[in-house]
C-alpha cells in the first residue's frame, strides 16, 4: 500500500522490479479502482514469458514497453531490444560470453544448451574473469541488424529459459520454467504465480502449485492440466495441480520460488 501511494503521488513513468512483483502492483491497483501511471515496465530477476507481458499490459494500461533486462547484481549484462521478444542485446565491447557444458565444463557446441560464463572487460575495481551466472541458455546468437534500431551487437537467439539447476526432468522432459510460466498464464482466472515441487531427480509426475481466483472443479483442472501437459510434451495425467488462493504461493524475498525442492538432503 505505502508503494502505490508512492506511485499515485509521484507519476512514476519507469519501475524496474520482477515480473510477478510487477504483475501484484497492476492487480493491486486495479482492485483499488486505479490506473498505475507506468510507461515502461523493466523487467528484473527472471524470466518473462510472452503470456507474462500480456498479462503486465492488462494490469498496466498506461506501459506502453515491457523488457527484459537480464545480468547480475555485480554488473549489467544485456537488455531485451523493443518488439524482439527475448533477443537480449550483448554488449561485446564490454562483455565476453562463454556457453560450457556443466557437467564437464566443455564449450558447447553451436545450438546446444549449456551454462553461460561472463567476463567483464569494464569492471577494474572488482573484475569478473569467467564468472559462472548459472543461466542455461542456448549457444545461438543473432547479428543481422534489429530492424527498429539497426543494432548489430549479438542477440541472444531465445530467452533464457532458466537457470541451470533448475535443469529437472519430468518422465526425461526438462522443465524449462518459462515455458511452463507461458502455459499457466494461458489458464483462465490464474495470477500467474506457480511453484514446481522438486520432490526426486528424475520425477515421474510434474506436482505444481498454482493460484487461482476460481473455486477449481473437475472440469477447470482437466483442462488445465492438459495446457500444461501439451506445452511440456507430457500426458495430462502425468500433472498434478494445487490450487491455491491469490498470496499463498511461496516467494523468497520479491522473487517467486519458481522450485521448491523437497528432496531429502543426504
């Protein structure tokens, strides 16, 4: 409440926060009968999907852009170029990118997936030399200029799915989280908030928690789980939704816990 009396009073044309916390503040707002004041949504600390963005705009009547901008806190890395979804624009004067296999730190090899390690050529003070950024991403990389700027630095090809130990496996399907977040955006009445139970390494049933602002009936979970199941490449019968009221997802910090690992610790 203190935040959106802040943005009521001071006309904020720009916020920069996660895109589930962005989402909250839009719905917030329209229950209380207001418009957020927001031009340009900046989109921090994960992945969106373009089911998210949708979902943001609606909230949010006045944004008229909603990027990504992606890196870590000890350094910019890259920003999503306007009406290229997911083409996060890499500054190569400043910042060497290497994708590895991370199980035998081996380059990958074009196309492949792997973990992205950054080396930053403007930080003296505190230099990152092949630092580990925990991203899975895929090792394919746009030059041809933007057609809206004429940018010609590389492009990271997709988004950035997640992160590389979210990496589990459903019946030998990876969650890719944002796939999984696009899905659950497409279900009616959802908040778009969600949190995938890790409960083995190799899991034979995808168990997720979603919020809802329906009463959930058969027929509402059935055709839920079949969008999730279709996206994944699984059965429907191989997900298994708990539904759950708007707030009673858990979150760390302003971050939804996309996984909750509920394996034993050995």
């Amino acid at each position: 409440n203190r935040h959106n009396l802040i943005f009521k009073l001071w006309k904020v044309d720009v916020l920069a926060t996660t895109p589930w916390l962005h989402r909250l503040i839009g719905e917030e707002a329209v229950k209380e009968g207001w418009e957020t004041p927001f031009k340009v949504l900046l989109l921090h600390g994960g992945a969106a999907a373009e089911n998210t963005k949708k979902k943001l705009f609606a909230v949010h009547p006045n944004a008229k852009l909603a990027i990504s901008v992606w890196g870590t806190t000890d350094g910019h890395m890259a920003i999503e170029v306007p009406n290229l979804p997911g083409q996060l624009v890499v500054w190569e004067d400043m910042e060497i990118f290497d994708i590895v296999d991370p199980k035998t730190d081996e380059p990958a090899a074009e196309g492949e997936r792997g973990e992205l390690i950054a080396t930053l050529l403007n930080h003296f003070t505190m230099p990152l030399i092949r630092y580990s950024l925990g991203d899975y991403v895929k090792n394919e990389f746009l030059t041809d200029p933007d057609p809206t700027y004429g940018i010609t630095h590389m492009r990271f090809a997709e988004p950035i799915p997640g992160r590389v130990e979210w990496m589990f496996k459903v019946k030998g399907k990876l969650l890719l989280p944002i796939y999984v977040e696009d899905a659950v955006n497409e279900i009616p009445d959802t908040t778009g908030m969600f949190n995938i139970f890790v409960y083995d390494n190799e899991m034979d049933k995808l168990k997720i928690r979603i919020e809802t602002t329906r009463n959930p009936d058969r027929k509402y979970d059935e055709e839920a789980r079949q969008k999730l199941a279709e996206r994944i490449g699984l059965d429907k019968d191989d997900v298994e939704i708990e539904w759950v009221k708007p707030g009673e997802t858990i979150w760390t910090g302003y971050k939804l816990q996309v996984f909750v690992d509920q394996r034993k610790k050995k």
